[in-house]
C-alpha cells in the first residue's frame, strides 16, 4: 500500500464535500474514483495529493502523514513525488508544448538541455512529438492532453492523479488518450488515481470506487 485515507472531512462553508472518506491505493494499482457531480470525487483527489488540507481525518503517503509536513514539504511531494493530468490540461500558455513538459524536471533542479531532451523522447511516446515547438493554444484538445501526460510522467512519479481527464473531449479522442494514459501508466509502475463519471473511463482501471455525499464504498459493495 502506497497511499491511504481514512475517515476524511472536508467542508466548503456549510457544505460538507466529504464526511469520512477513505481509500487506499496500492503501487502500480489504477483505481478509477466515480460519482456524480457534487458528490466530493474532485476534493477527494485534492485531499489525497495534498493539494487541500482535510478538516479532518489523515492521508499518509509510503507511512508519512501529509498533515504533519509544511506547505513547503507538500509542494516538494507533489513536484517529485506525484504527477497531476487535469480536464483542461493546465499547461502554462506562455510556453512551448515541449516546454510545458520539461517544466518539472527544470523546477526539480534539472538543466535546460537535458530536460527537453527528456521531453521530447516523452512526446514520441505519447505521439505527439509533432506539438513540442507549438504553443498550447495551437494544438487540439487530444494533442494538448497528451501533452499533460507526459509531463505528468516525465519525473518518473509514484502516484499520478487524473481530474476528469477526457471530460473536455471527444469520444475518439477520450479513448485515445484513455488508451495511452493507463498504458503509459502500466508501463511505468505509477499508481492512478482517476476521478471520473464515465464508465468507459473507468474501465480501464482495476478497480472502482464510489463516492456518494461525500462517503466512499468499492463499486462491488456499492449496490
């Protein structure tokens, strides 16, 4: 077991987005998080990767309780630890594609050259070398999404966590990605945590879990 979450709460307001939340995530498993919108999925993952502070409850990450780090040691664990792959891609628009995709290694202390180079071999994996030298804006949804990818794979992460990653695509293009994301993942032995509300997304996973008012249950015991 990589990661693990138990009894989680999280309020926005008076709205609580989970009341006693847990998951566990075992190395090289991809689990697919399902719900439908407004359930809690998105704050889940936030909670999981550190990105949001729980109310209550823990995640502890290879037996490191992320509450007790500093802001500094979390943003350090999602940099060198953890990959992100968001619905919109989020890439930075100022820069390149291939770019966007060296920006981890460069952040993690890497130099320019040897970054890029790095990039560009993750681009050809995820076909998709063509975009390296376009901006952002200048390639297609599937293109830019792919581009997310590698760039959440290139620092060779443990987890990587997916928000909706087809959601701003279409059908073939959704599944294209699907098809290179848990193959690519599979390849690296990176664990996936994948919030999604599509079932052929979550086909691609090992295992289901649902999220319902901000409780969780496997798919399996979730009639």
């Amino acid at each position: 077991m990589i990661l693990q979450a138990s009894r989680l709460a999280k309020s926005f307001g008076a709205t609580q987005a989970l009341r006693g939340a847990g998951l566990t995530i075992d190395a090289g498993e991809i689990v697919a998080v399902m719900g439908p919108s407004g359930s809690g999925k998105s704050t889940l993952l936030h909670c999981l990767s550190g990105i949001l502070q729980p109310d209550g409850g823990t995640v502890t990450y290879r037996g490191v309780d992320l509450g007790g780090l500093s802001d500094r040691d979390r943003s350090a664990l999602r940099r060198d630890d953890f990959g992100f792959v968001f619905q919109f891609g989020q890439l930075v628009p100022e820069l390149t594609c291939l770019e966007n995709v060296a920006l981890p290694l460069r952040l993690g202390g890497t130099g320019r050259r040897t970054a890029e180079a790095t990039a560009t071999v993750w681009l050809e994996r995820l076909e998709v070398e063509e975009a390296g030298r376009q901006q952002p804006g200048d390639v297609s949804g599937g293109q830019a999404q792919r581009v997310a990818i590698a760039r959440a794979l290139i620092h060779d992460p443990a987890i990587i966590f997916a928000d909706e990653p087809t959601g701003a695509l279409d059908t073939l293009q959704g599944e294209k990605v699907m098809q290179l994301l848990s193959s690519t993942v599979r390849g690296s032995g990176a664990a996936l945590v994948l919030v999604t509300h599509e079932p052929r997304v979550a086909a691609y996973s090992d295992r289901e879990v649902i999220v319902r008012d901000g409780r969780t249950a496997d798919a399996a015991n979730a009639a």
